[in-house]
C-alpha cells in the first residue's frame, strides 16, 4: 500500500492517533528517508532546510514511538528501547537537535530513563513545555512509564515505604509519607498490601507474559519440539 | 532494438513467456539480455539516453503509457535504461557521481523506484548491473553525507533477491559498513540474524546434471548467487573477518552482548596460514571487553581458536588481558588506575566508549560476587563490602533499585519497619533460568529450531559439494581409501552408511 506523503498534516495525524505502538513505529519508521530528505544538506539541494518545524515534530514523535515499542528482551522493556533510541538522536541533524526546544527535551528524558532518575522523568514530561500536538504522546508515555515503573517495583521490593513507593510512580512523596489513604489506595488498588503498624506497603509481584509471535500453545508443543531434535 | 516500440515488443513478450515453463522463460530471458548487450555496444539504444518520461516515476498520467517500463515486470530493460542515462550524464557531465545522481534528484528518485520494486527472478540474469546499481546508490547517498537514505533501500533490495540472505556476498559487507556510518543499526540486524552458509559459487565447478535454469525455484540462493552471476564483487576471507567484526559492532552499539561475541569469535577463529590480522586481533580486544560486560570476567577461549593463534591474541592486547585481571580482582581502585594507565591504547582502538561500559557495570558484578556469598544483608553492609556503591544509604539503595529494576541483578530489596538503614537486599535461591516463563523457554526453542533447519539445510550442501571436490577426492587417492572395488566416499549421498550403532553392547545379548 502506498504510503501517504511527508507533511505536516499526515505526521500530526498519525502522532495524535490512537494506533498501537508497533504501527506508530511502523508507519514513523517509513517517514525517516524523507524527513532525512528533507533536512538540511548537499543531498536536498530543492528542499533546502526544510520545514525545520514539521522535522522537529517527526523527529520527537519517532522517538516517543521508540519509548513506546515493546521488544523481545530480558531487559524491563523501559530500558531495552534505549540503545535503538540513542540512535535515532545520533541520526537527528545535528542544528535540529541543538536548537529544537523539545527534541532538547527528548535528549534530556533519555538520560533520565537510563539513568533511573524516576523523579526526573515524571518532571521532564510533566514540567516541561511541549508542543500542543506532542502532548497526547507524551501524556501516553507517561502513563506507559507509570505502568512498567510499578511492574519493576512490584518485582524488586517485598516491602516498601509508601514515600519512595509515590516516588517511582511520580505520586506526592510528602503526602505519602504522612500515610495519604489516596496513594495508598493507588497502591492496593494493584494488589499490595498495606500494613498500619509497620507503615509498610507489601507488593504483590505483577507479572506480564512476554509476547510471542506464536500461540501460547503451552509445554506440551514445547516438549513436542524436542523430540523433534 | 533501435526504437522504443522494440523495446515495448520485447518487454511484451517476455511477460507472456513468465507464466510458461522455466526453461522457455529462461530462453527469453537470455535473449533479451542478449539483444539488450548488443543494442548497447553498438549504441542502438542511444535515444533512449537522454529521455527523462522514458523511466519516469509517480506521475498519473505518465504511468499507463506503454513505453513506461515497470521494474516489477520489466527489471531488465529498465536496468538496462537506466544505467544508460546514468552513464551517459556520468560521461557528460565527467563526474561520477553527477548532481542528478545525488539524493532527491531526478535519477536518485529512479534508482529509488527500481531497487524497492525490481523483479528479483530477473535480476539474477543481470547480477553484475544490479550490482553496479546498488553500489552507485550507496556511493550517492555516501557523497550527500546521508548514508541512512541507502540502508534501508540496500537492505529490502537484498532481502528481494534472496530471502535467506545465506550466501555471502559484498553488499552484506557494502550495508553493515553504511549502517555503521548511518547509525541505523536496527536495519541492518533482519540480515545480520540470518546464518551466512556459503561463499557465491563454490558449487558451481561441478553443476549437477540437469540443474534447474536460473528463473526456476531454487532450495538455495547459492545456485543463482555464483562467481560468474556478478550478484557479488570477488569476496576474500578478509572481506568475510569484516563483515563480522562489523556487525559485531553493530551489536555493541544495541548491547547485545551475546551476539555479538559470537560474531566476534568468528573473527577470532577465521584459518589463518600465517601470522592473524589486524582485523582478528581488533575482535579479539573487542571480545574481551564484551565477556566483561556480560559475565564479569575473561572468559575461557573459544575451543574453535586454536591455542597457539590465541597466545598471539594475549600477547598482542596485553593491557586488555591487564584489565581483565585486574576487573576479576573486584578492587575499583586498581581497576581506575589500570584504565587511567591505558588510556591511550583504548582510544588508539577506538575502544574508549566500551572500556567506560566496563567501568559502569562494576557495581553490577561485584554484587553478583556478594551473592554467591551472602543470602541477605543490609544496604549498609553492602555499602562497605562494595568500594563503587555510594555510603549514603538511601543513594546506594538508589543504585541498587536501579540495577535490580534493570534485570541486571536478581534480588529483592525489603524496606523495614521505622527506620531507613535497615533496608535489606535479598538474593534468592532459585537460579534465574528456573525462572523462564514457558513462552520465554518456548521462544527460544523456536528459534533454535528455525537455526538448526537451517543449518541442516545447508550442511547437507556443503557436504555434497566436499564429497564432489578436488580436495576431498585427492585426499582419498592418498589415503589409499579408494580401492577398485567400487565402493562409493560420497559424502551425501547415504549419510546413513556412516552411523555407529549406538547400543554397544548390542552385541552381547
């Protein structure tokens, strides 16, 4: 199927869609040799720069498209995106990259991510000026980052103190701290258990199956298969 | 051919030939190449050198005359037109890549249009002009400083002409070098994954009788990608040392870690008569710093290495085997200075951002030392027995958190009651394979079974051709094996002839 042109309207179309992550990859994915086109260079003498605006919000689209692909990884899917997502930044024209107030502030979570700054990250999406057509995607990848952040922290805790619990969730640190029944609600709202005397949230450990490309046929294919061998 | 409604003619009939028999098809085929050659030699195509409508792309009104040739059914003509109009602007213009050539210009957008649509079954009669075309699509997007806008062309015209992508030829080597440069590593990694088998045209001395013609389905790639096809430039071992050592580089930059030791052993293990290259010594540093990264420690040589070749490695990179010592040492201290001392060999390498990965993941395997020794213990404790984890507790506890988070460590932390610095760290008993999700375990059997299917296939070539070779049958002349009593070596022929029994003691009962 032939794919739409590169423009403005049909790039804030597809990042103020609903689509599933993979297809919002997907289709972005197609973009990059135009928007590579389009940039400035000897190679795009007609096009000149560009649309340095249209680029810019290509270029943040695609890379919260990045944040959000699950991949197959033993690596929390946060941080298994983040190599594939470097790169795209190494590929983004340099004066772009320097001068965009949001792709400076794409560079600036990606740090944050790898580096585990969790309170950081929550400040960078919610504090930061994003454009009006990024925030649907960045409003959806904080809610994506939200959700890994306490399936990491259901598996990595077996008790926790409900401040440093609100704080990998981006939640009010202090008013967890004084034992806020809202966040502690948040929290046993999942499962968890809350103790008053010991002031102790208890997680219960969420597992999500990994996806696979063929049915969840169960062990006994799986022993099928060696038999095969 | 001398005018355009020829040229229609011939496209017209070769389409009518594809739907009959190969061999016919075949025939049609090879005349057309034929006639095509002809035409050009003796300049009977000339008015097709300047006509910009003839391969023209995208415009409506354009698209349905007949003189539009279309790459899907007509790959051959059309190649043959383009490289025309690209030589004779590269002859008018004395460059050899003219302005038009370059990204977004007219015969950029041409060559663009061919390579995503081109009739791979044709093509395998014009390997040398493909070829030839990728390659000006490559040095284009090279010269416009945008390798990237080749990648993805090169990579989808590869998998085109042959989805298994099993033989190796040089744009395995052109497209890891230009992803390399374009920082678009997850392109090439649909190539990378596949199993390289063969060379191009190690079969083809000893074509079996009645080989199916070059149009036909074939089991293997191998039977049309030859020596003589032009599909691949002359490939050398040292082509075959690059393209690992390169997509072993590609893996680094993604941090898979474990494929790309595989490819850089490979490297490491290519025969060598004499003493081993650079390119081998630069995987075997690389190696070493990946076995780091991934276990904690130098690993043991690869039992493919021959031990006398890997003396010459250990000799050659001693402050990567210094460093290695010193990281299995678990002393952050000494590790620092062995990295300060060395500096300028890891940028002499180009291994600095990987030496700095190896300074980073410490922590990660100091703790994984503790945990072969201690089944629980306090942030506090830890923060004294581990010299890289900060002595704030809840900082260290941040590091911790992160690291366990991050799939590198497995352990619990357990906040307790009242205050801080009694937050423990518990590793648990279980060994983390137990912990496979059945989908995990049933995954990777998959894959090993796509690998081994494979593999199998290709073996069972390989062994067919070594049973057919020179070397082979004069090995059996030597070792008086063959006799006249006409026993058959064939190596493929009935693999079943060579199995041993497996119940031994069969015998006894």
């Amino acid at each position: 199927m032939e794919l739409p042109s590169f423009t403005k309207e049909q790039i804030t179309k597809v990042i103020v869609s609903n689509a599933p992550p993979s297809q919002l990859f997907e289709i972005l994915s197609q973009y990059e040799s135009d928007a590579c086109l389009m940039s400035a260079g000897s190679g795009s003498p007609e096009t000149g720069a560009g649309d340095p605006e249209m680029l810019c919000l290509y270029y943040s689209g695609f890379f919260f498209a990045h944040l959000l692909t699950k991949q197959m990884s033993k690596f929390p899917i946060i941080l298994q995106v983040i190599p594939e997502a470097r790169a795209l930044t190494q590929r983004i024209p340099v004066t772009l990259k320097h001068h965009d107030p949001s792709l400076q502030n794409c560079l600036n979570l990606l740090r944050a991510i790898w580096q585990n700054e969790h309170g950081q990250v929550y400040r960078i999406l919610r504090g930061l000026p994003w454009p009006d057509t990024l925030k649907h995607l960045v409003k959806r990848y904080e809610s994506f980052f939200q959700d890994q952040t306490l399936i990491a922290v259901s598996t990595s805790y077996e008790a926790i103190r409900p401040a440093v619990a609100a704080g990998y969730l981006g939640l009010d640190t202090q008013a967890a701290e004084k034992d806020n029944q809202t966040i502690i609600q948040k929290f046993t709202d999942c499962g968890w258990t809350w103790n008053p005397e010991t002031r102790l949230l208890y997680p219960s450990p969420i597992t999500v199956p990994p996806t696979n490309s063929q049915p969840p046929s169960g062990i006994r294919e799986t022993m099928a298969m060696l038999g095969n061998r | 051919m001398a005018s355009i409604s020829a040229l229609v003619a011939s496209s017209a009939k070769l389409q009518h030939f594809a739907d009959q028999s190969s061999e016919e098809y075949d025939r049609q085929i090879r005349d057309l190449v034929t006639s095509l050659h002809r035409s050009l030699s003796s300049n009977a195509l000339n008015f097709a050198a300047n006509d910009p409508t003839l391969l023209d792309v995208g415009s409506a009104s354009l698209w349905n005359r007949p003189e539009n040739f279309d790459p899907a059914t007509d790959a051959i003509t059309y190649l043959f037109l383009l490289r025309l109009q690209i030589q004779t602007l590269q002859e008018t213009s004395q460059e050899k890549l003219p302005a038009d050539l370059l990204p977004s210009r007219v015969l950029w957008t041409k060559c663009v249009h061919y390579l995503k649509k081109f009739n791979p079954i044709q093509v395998r009669y014009v390997g040398h002009e493909w070829r030839q075309l990728i390659e000006l699509v490559a040095q284009a997007a090279q010269a416009a400083s945008k390798p990237f806008l080749a990648t993805q062309l090169i990579k989808d015209a590869m998998l085109r002409l042959d989805p298994s992508c099993a033989v190796f030829t040089s744009t395995h080597l052109l497209l890891v070098r230009l992803c390399l440069h374009a920082k678009a590593y997850t392109c090439i990694l649909p190539v990378l994954n596949k199993h390289i088998c063969h060379f191009p045209g190690i079969s083809e001395r000893f074509p079996p009788k009645g080989a199916p013609v070059l149009c036909a389905d074939h089991e293997s790639s191998l039977a049309f990608i030859t020596n003589n096809s032009g599909l691949s430039a002359p490939l050398g071992s040292r082509d075959l040392s690059r393209y690992f050592l390169y997509g072993g580089m590609v893996y680094l930059a993604l941090k898979k870690w474990s494929e790309a030791s595989h490819f850089l052993e490979l490297v490491m293990a290519i025969p060598t008569t004499g003493p081993v290259s650079m390119i081998m010594v630069e995987a075997y540093k690389k190696w070493v710093l990946v076995g780091l990264l991934e276990t904690g420690k130098l690993r043991p040589p690869p039992s493919m290495i021959a031990p006398n070749v890997y003396k010459v490695y250990q000799s050659i990179a001693r402050p990567y085997i210094n460093l290695a010592n010193t990281f299995e040492l678990r002393d952050l201290n000494r590790l620092n200075a062995e990295i300060d001392a060395a500096r300028n060999v890891w940028s002499a390498d180009n291994n600095s951002g990987l030496v700095a990965q190896v300074l980073d993941s410490f922590t990660v395997h100091s703790l994984v030392g503790i945990k072969s020794v201690f089944a629980a213990l306090t942030v506090t404790e830890l923060s004294e027995q581990t010299s890289s984890l900060p002595r704030d507790t809840d900082l260290a506890e941040s590091v911790i958190a992160s690291l366990i988070m991050s799939g590198s460590v497995s352990a619990t932390l357990v906040h307790t009651p009242g205050h801080s610095e009694g937050t423990m760290l518990r590793f648990p008993s279980a060994h983390p394979s137990s912990q496979l999700h059945e989908l995990q375990v049933q995954g990777r059997l998959a894959r090993e079974s796509n690998t081994l299917e494979a593999l199998a296939a290709s073996v069972k070539k390989s062994n067919n051709d070594i049973g057919l070779g020179d070397e082979f049958i004069d090995h059996m002349h030597k070792s008086k094996a063959w006799n006249s009593s006409g026993t058959d070596y064939s190596v493929a022929e009935d693999e079943t002839r060579f199995d041993v029994d497996e119940d031994i003691m069969g015998d006894q009962i």
